[in-house]
C-alpha cells in the first residue's frame, strides 16, 4: 500500500491494438529516466534528439483518439455497436482538425497518411452503408438520427426501414391477438342429443361481421408505427454517458413495439473483441491436461468464468 512501482519500458507487440501507443506513451514518461541513464553508460546506444522526442510526443497526441475508440467498442458491459458509426465519424473530425494544428512535419505526414488510409479501407467506408449499425445507432436514445443528418437520403431510407420493422411487430402481434380470440371453444360436456344445432339468429350478427371485415391489415400497421417513431423522435436525446437499457427499460409502456425492435437490435456487438475473449478462455479451460473434460462441463465452467 502506498508503494510506487518502477515503470518499465513497454515493447510494441503487432498484433495488439494500441500497443504501439502504450509504447510512445510510456517512453515518453520515461523521458528524464531514459535521458539520465543514457547519459551515465559509457557505450550507450544512439539517443533521441529533440526533434524526434517532439515527434514522439506529437504522436501520442495523435493516437490517443483511437485508443479511445479502440477501448469503447472493445465493452462487455454496455452497448457498443450504436458506438461504431459515431466513432468513425468523430475520428475523422479530430483527423480533420489535427491537419490544421501547428505539428512538426513529420506528424503531419502522419495524419495525412491515417486520413488516406480511412479513405482507400473499403469496410471503413461502408460503415455507415451498414444496415445494422445504422438501425442499433437511431435506437440508441444518445444519437437517434443525429449521425445521419448530413445526408438527407440515407436518413429518410433509414426512418422508412425503422417504420418498416416496427409495423412489421404490430402486424405479427395483431395476427396472434386475433388467432387467439377467434380459437375455437371446445365443450368438455357429452352430447345428449345427435340433432342438429339449430342456427341462432343474432342481432349483432351485422355488425360483427363488419367490424371483422373492417380489423388493420399489414398495410395499415404503418400508421402507428410512424406515429410510434416520431414520437420518439421527439423525446429529448438522451447524455452519452447514460444507459440507453434502462431509458428503454423506463419508456417501454410508451413504445411497446419499438422497444421490442431495440431489444433485438441492441444487442449486437461493435467487435469481436468480446467473442475471442470467451476464446481465450475456453482454450485456457480446455488444455491438455484437462482434455477429457466433456463437453457440457466446459460450456458450464465457461459460463461460470465468463460472468463471475
């Protein structure tokens, strides 16, 4: 308690997300340790010169954005795939106004070349063409159709396709509701007599008949879901540092259909970072020695791992 511990210098590992940023960054907080010591050894190694140690600091303050991405769309215990497209947005801003600071040379080559790099990823750009991150980031009550107000077309494809799948509920749980009230009473009392049933004569006969006729079709389950949609529109966007679960969880008698579309879309990963954690340690479960472990113990010993 109370004790510090040396830092050490940290080694860049390629296939680690940020671990060449860990790397700068903590070289550059050993910057007087590193300088003192290289001046003490008498065949020390070739050392930084001003310029680079201001590159290296430069960079830093460039890479810590993606980190930061990095880390949020890597969660386990919130929603991330609503994250994606506002990320990728915001990175390219930062970018964009990283390219107008006064940097050395040398980090503006960098910027420049993450900025092209963006631009020639195929994947970084079709995030926003991606169905299912646009539908989790408009029921994400922190961004609802802001990401997508820069382009008129895609946020109205988008609000029909939101429509679309909400009418789609309220046609199944109207199909279900009318299934169940017209199901057919079976009596549990044995026939007296084998004489036909006479026809009753009802006066309400008329105008059942029509009000039957009259029930909403698919078509017009469009209606309340575009009222449904736009009401929630309307609501004031929610902090980002709130939990959109428990907003849905709050308003989900105000939007029983759409909450049922959130619940579905929600869920989805930003990555698949957690998935090849729950890997990792399957293989750790599964070794040699441990081989014989059948299967419905290692899902059971997983499970236990994975949500302790």
């Amino acid at each position: 308690m109370g004790v510090n511990v040396p830092l050490k210098v940290l080694q860049d590992v390629a296939t680690r997300w940020n671990a060449t940023f860990y790397m700068l960054e903590r070289f550059v907080q050993l910057e007087t340790s590193t300088r003192g010591t290289m001046g003490l050894l008498d065949n020390a190694p070739p050392c930084l010169n001003s310029d680079e140690w201001i590159a290296i600091k430069e960079f830093c303050i460039i890479l810590r954005p993606f980190e930061e991405a990095t880390r949020a769309v890597s969660g386990e215990q919130y929603i991330t795939a609503s994250l994606v497209i506002v990320i990728a947005q915001g990175l390219k801003n930062v970018c964009e106004q990283m390219k107008n600071e006064n940097y050395s040379i040398r980090t503006l080559g960098l910027i420049n070349n993450i900025l092209n790099d963006m631009k020639d990823r195929q994947n970084w750009g079709n995030i926003e063409n991606s169905k299912t991150l646009r539908r989790c980031t408009f029921l994400d009550p922190r961004f609802k159709n802001l990401p997508f107000t820069h382009n008129e077309n895609m946020l109205n494809s988008l609000k029909n396709d939101i429509v679309e799948l909400t009418a789609k509920i309220i046609s199944t749980y109207r199909s279900e509701s009318t299934s169940v009230e017209h199901e057919p009473q079976i009596s549990n009392q044995p026939s007296e007599t084998l004489t036909p049933e006479v026809k009753k004569l009802s006066i309400w006969e008329s105008i059942d008949k029509c009000v039957s006729q009259m029930q909403p079709s698919i078509e017009t389950s469009t209606s309340p879901a575009i009222v449904e949609v736009q009401r929630y529109l309307e609501e004031p966007v929610l902090k980002r540092n709130s939990n959109p679960l428990e907003w849905w969880q709050e308003h989900k008698y105000n939007y029983p259909f759409l909450n049922v579309l959130a619940r579905r879309m929600l869920c989805c990963l930003g990555s698949s970072v957690p998935c090849e954690r729950v890997f990792s340690k399957a293989g750790l479960l599964i070794s040699d020695r441990r081989s014989c472990l059948n299967t419905k113990k290692a899902e059971m010993l997983l499970f236990l791992n994975q949500n302790a």
